[in-house]
C-alpha cells in the first residue's frame, strides 16, 4: 500500500489521463467537453485507474500557456462532474497557485505540479491545502525544452534536483509524506536522456518518496519503434513494466486497462522476490 497522507493507493497504481485540452498531443481534444470528459474517467475508473489526472493545459513540446481564467474553465467543472459520482482520486495537473486551490475546493485530491511548485505562490498554495503533491523534473519550458537538452549526467542531475524541491519544500511546511517525485519524461530531455532515466529509476529515489512515472505515448517511444501516437500502447506498456519493475509506485497513463493488466503481471513478479 503506498499511503500519501489521507490517500491510499495499491502500487503500482495507474494514474489515468484526462486531457480538458483542445491541444493535447495524444487525445487531440476528443474529451474537451465535460460530457465526454465525465465518461471517459468513468471507464477510466472502471478499467482500475487508481487516480485520475485532470490538465487544462497541455505541457507537451512546444505547447503555448493558457491564462489562468482559461484553465479554470476546463478543469473545474470537469472535477466537479467526477466527484459527484465518484470519489475516485482526482489529482489536478497545474501549476498555477488559483487552479490548485479551486481544484480541490471542487473535489480534487491531489496535485501535479511539471513545475514543481516553483511558480509564485505555488509552494505556500500547496502546503495550506495539505494534500499530495507530485514534484516534476524539467528542464527549460514546454515551448522551447527540446531545443538541444544536454546534461553532463542527467541521472545525478534529475535526482538532485529533485532533492532539491523535496528539501525545499519540507522547508516550507509540506509534509514529507505528502510529497511523489517524477522524473518528467520529454521534459527538456533527447531519446537517450529519456532512456537512460528509464534504465535507472532507482538511482532517482530520493528521502524513499514514491516515483511517478509519465512516459505513455510519449515520442521517445514513437522513436524507438516508429509509431504514431495512437499506435504507441505496446511500446507504453513495457516503458510502464519497466518503470514497475524497478519499483516505480504511479504509472501515468492514457490506456488504462492494458496498462492496469501489464502492472498485475509486474506486481506478481516482484512479489516472488524471485532474481528481479
Ligand atoms: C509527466 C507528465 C505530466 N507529462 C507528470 N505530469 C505530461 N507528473 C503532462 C513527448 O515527448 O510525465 N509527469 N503532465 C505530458 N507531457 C509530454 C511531454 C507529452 C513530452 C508528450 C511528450 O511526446
């Protein structure tokens, strides 16, 4: 059981993607009507998602910012619509201070910052609401990050910058026990950063806080097999195996089922405590 303060969830959990984007990379905006939004986490939720991830904004490369006005349209009344039937987790990606407080003043649980709480008035935002908060690694911004990333070791570089955000936030009164760290897949990172990373989730724990783990669909793997984005569900389920069998506690999402089925075999797998 992975218990994040009052939330507790079976691990590996599958974080569900729900896009309120008309922009989004993968689902193009076909769940941007709180309709369609409400019946696909439905099945999400159906299919065993432990969370479900709501983003107004699209964080993807080259992505453009939307106002604060904006966000809120999309992302409020679509948590409001869950939660009325039911109380699945919901986690809120935003890092804007409003949208995080009125996300959870509309039934949100949690909070995925790809900025880390490093935006003005985040961190102060988080810690009064005393709920999860998912801290993200990245490197630049969405629009400009994959011009030319380099580290000199991105490993050791991702990891203490995530310590950072991690001592930094305790610091300011963020329960250590409320905190998931990512390592930010695609954020500011070429193909073989990305792969790398993979390799070695387990050099990127920090203070034993659980990982979360965003790759699904993402264009490392379109790279590596030479998919589109619709066609990309084996490639994000042995990206997500992988992440699982290194002990990676939250797998964000879009193919909820197949996902939740591979993270069964994984589990059972690292139960045997056989030579994993
Ligand atoms: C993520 C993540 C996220 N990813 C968390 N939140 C996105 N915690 C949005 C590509 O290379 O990994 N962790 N919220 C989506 N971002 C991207 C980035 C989408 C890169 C696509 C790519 O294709």
């Amino acid at each position: 059981m992975l218990r994040l303060g009052s939330l507790e969830i079976a691990a590996p959990a599958v974080m569900g993607i729900l896009n309120v984007t008309p922009d989004s990379f993968s689902d193009g905006g076909r769940f941007d009507k709180p309709d369609d939004a409400l019946r696909q986490a439905t099945t999400m939720v159906e299919d065993g998602a432990a969370i479900i991830d709501i983003g107004g904004e699209s964080t993807r490369p080259g992505a453009k910012s939307i106002s604060q006005q904006e966000e809120l349209d999309r992302v409020v009344p679509v948590i409001e619509s869950i939660r009325a039937v039911t109380d699945v987790p919901i986690s809120v990606d935003t890092s804007k201070p409003l949208v995080m407080r009125e996300a959870v003043a509309a039934g949100a649980d949690m909070i995925n910052d790809v900025l880390a709480l490093q935006a003005e008035g985040a961190l102060t935002t988080a810690v009064s609401l005393h709920v999860p908060v998912c801290l993200m690694h990245m490197r630049g911004t969405p629009r400009t990050m994959q011009e030319d990333p380099r580290y000199r070791d991105v490993i050791a570089e991702v990891r203490s910058f995530l310590a950072e955000r991690v001592d930094a936030c305790v610091a300011a009164g963020l329960a250590e026990n409320l905190i998931v760290i990512d390592p930010g897949f695609g954020f500011g990172k070429s193909h073989a950063h990305n792969v790398e990373l993979l390799a070695n989730l387990r050099q990127l724990r920090v203070r034993d806080r659980p990982l979360l783990i965003g790759i699904s669909r993402k264009s490392t793997l379109g790279a590596l097999t030479d998919r589109q984005t619709d066609e990309r569900l084996a490639a994000s389920i042995a990206a997500a195996v992988i992440a699982a069998m290194q002990g990676a506690e939250i797998i964000r999402a879009h193919d909820v089922k197949a996902t939740v089925d591979a993270l069964k075999v994984a589990r059972a797998a690292r139960e045997t405590g056989g030579n994993l």
